[in-house]
C-alpha cells in the first residue's frame, strides 16, 4: 500500500493555507493523525478552535446531527463520517489513510467531466461495452436510463471556504438518489448485470429502531458476501432480481436487510471520482472511501427503516448515449 509521505500536500488542495485540524470523537484516531501530521483536537474542545480554521472531522463514535453541526458554522470542515459505516478502530483508521492518501483536484476534476456529460443531450449512460456481450461473458455491461428529474449531488471543487460543510462523499463521488417511493423513469432506470467487488452498509443518522435490527443483519451479511469474492447482480427495470457470490444465491437476505417494502428497487446510481485511490483499495473495509473509488456502485434501501448498502463496480468503460 501506497505511503503517506506527505498528508498536507493532498489536504492542501481543500485547505491551501493555515493549519490543518483533525477534530474527532475518538482519542487513539486523534493521536494516529497527529502521527500523519495533523493538528489533534478532540470533539469536546472545538470551542478553543478559532474561528476560520481549517477541519477534518471525524466522526467514529457519533453519527452526524444538527447540534454537531452547529459547532462548525464558522469554519472549513471536511467531514468523515465513519460512524455511518463502521466504527471500529480497524475501520477508523483505514478510512483516516484513505482520506490522506485521496487526490481531490483529480476527484474533483472527475466531477466536473461527469456533470458535463449529464448535461449534455444524452439521455442513456452504458456502463460496459455498447454491445452486449454473450451470455457466457462475466462482462459488466449496465445500461442507465436518465430522466428529466435527474439531480447530482457533488462537490466538484477542491478548496473549501468558511462555513462550508462537505462530506468525504461529496468530494469522491457523484450521488443520483430516489425515492422509495419514487416511481416511473423520472430520475433514472437501470437493467443488466454487473460484477461488483465491494459491498457497504450505511447507517442514516434518523434510522429507527426496527431499521437499526435490519443494520445489524446487513453487516453480518456483507462480511459474508465479501469473503466469497465478485458479487454478481442482475437489474431489471431497476429492480435487482439477482445476487449472487461464490455460487450463494443473496437475493433474499437483501430484499430482508433493505426493507421488503422497497423490494429492491436501486434507489443510488453512484459515479466514482476517486479513481486514483483504487490501487490501494481493501474491499474488505466496510469505508465510506471505498465507495468513490470504483467507476460506480448502485445503492440498495435508505438506511432508516433497513440498511443502505452500495455493491461498487471498480472497473468499466462507459458511453453517454442519445
């Protein structure tokens, strides 16, 4: 895996002047990132922070709310919210390295191109070749169906500026969300299959108790499903009809963890803009920073009444279609 050599030369791009701040619920993260060479404040003294600096939060214990919020309204803030994903410290500091090693000009960059594509008159995005291949081909090949109501969320710059707040998920990928109780092609469609090598479960901050129980079950099932390598999915008419890895079939235990109600239907398409981060991607964290480092994942449930989970596809070609 790549070394940090410098941290603030790939910090520098958010904040180019001034100290850099890593402000955290968790005493061992803190200590690592001063390790890094990060300036340590812990999450109960971010009053001492004077006003305009320049923070990495990382949340590890607390999910993000309104009142954590509040603390930062007069400064920059990059924020991690590994607490949504995985806490533990494994997963803590695997996220913290990621976040270091990230290039966010080449993400941002990556942004701006997709949003320029999506602008544009095309009304199909083909993920895999423009051809479909053969049955017997375990070839990703996904085509999107883009609608008029289609919005991006994304941060396509680099620097950021006081009272910012940005999520790590907004500066390493694009986010096209619906509804679960969205229907018809209005915001996007999805059919055919994909081979993905990464699988997430995500926790919203206003999850209910009931979603907390389906949660707890989704991460023991994303450990399973990626100890058995590629996950196949098959989409139809942007339902998942099929899930599948090491010649397990998962359809079932998904449809359960994401909420039955929502049977399955893909409510994120993702587009990656962290590319450069994936030569020293493991798929084996449940990171947040995994997430925008394939070329796109599809996300499953909302994360309040069952788990959100992202399936990333780390490599494909792609074709913006009229």
């Amino acid at each position: 895996m790549q070394d940090i050599v410098n941290p603030a030369g790939c910090l520098r791009q958010i904040f180019p002047e001034g100290d850099i701040v890593a402000v955290t619920d968790d005493a061992p993260l803190g200590s690592e990132a001063a390790g890094h060479g990060l300036r340590y404040v812990s999450l109960d003294d971010v009053a001492t922070l004077p006003a305009g600096s320049n923070v990495v939060l990382f949340l590890s214990h607390n999910l993000i709310s309104k009142k954590i919020r509040i603390l930062f309204k007069h400064h920059r803030v990059l924020v991690v919210p590994i607490a949504s994903f995985d806490g533990t410290p494994e997963a803590a500091r695997y996220t913290l390295r990621m976040t270091l090693l990230t290039d966010y000009l080449k993400a941002a960059e990556t942004a701006t191109y997709w949003i320029d594509g999506l602008r544009s008159p095309a009304k199909k995005v083909v993920f895999g070749p423009l051809a479909a291949p053969g049955e017997s081909a375990d070839v990703t090949r996904l085509v999107c169906s883009l609608g008029p109501s289609l919005t991006v969320d994304a941060w396509p710059h680099a620097e950021i500026g006081v009272g910012d707040w940005v999520s790590i998920g907004s500066c390493c990928e694009l986010s096209i969300t619906k509804q679960p109780s969205s229907n018809g092609d209005d915001i996007f469609s999805m059919e055919g299959t994909v081979y993905a090598s990464g699988v997430l479960v995500a926790r919203d901050p206003r999850s209910t108790e009931a979603g907390g129980v389906r949660i707890r079950r989704a991460h023991q099932l994303r450990t399973e499903m990626t100890d058995l390598g590629s996950i196949t999915l098959s989409l139809k008419d942007n339902v998942l009809v099929s899930a599948s890895a090491g010649g397990k079939d998962f359809t079932e235990r998904l449809l359960d963890v994401t909420n039955p109600d929502h049977g399955l239907q893909a409510l994120e398409l993702g587009i990656g803009t962290n590319l450069a981060l994936l030569p020293n991607v493991d798929w084996r964290h449940n990171s947040q920073l995994n997430e925008g480092a394939g070329v796109m994942h599809i996300g499953f449930g909302e994360g309040i009444t069952g788990a959100h989970m992202d399936f990333i596809i780390p490599e494909s070609d792609h074709h913006f279609l009229p």
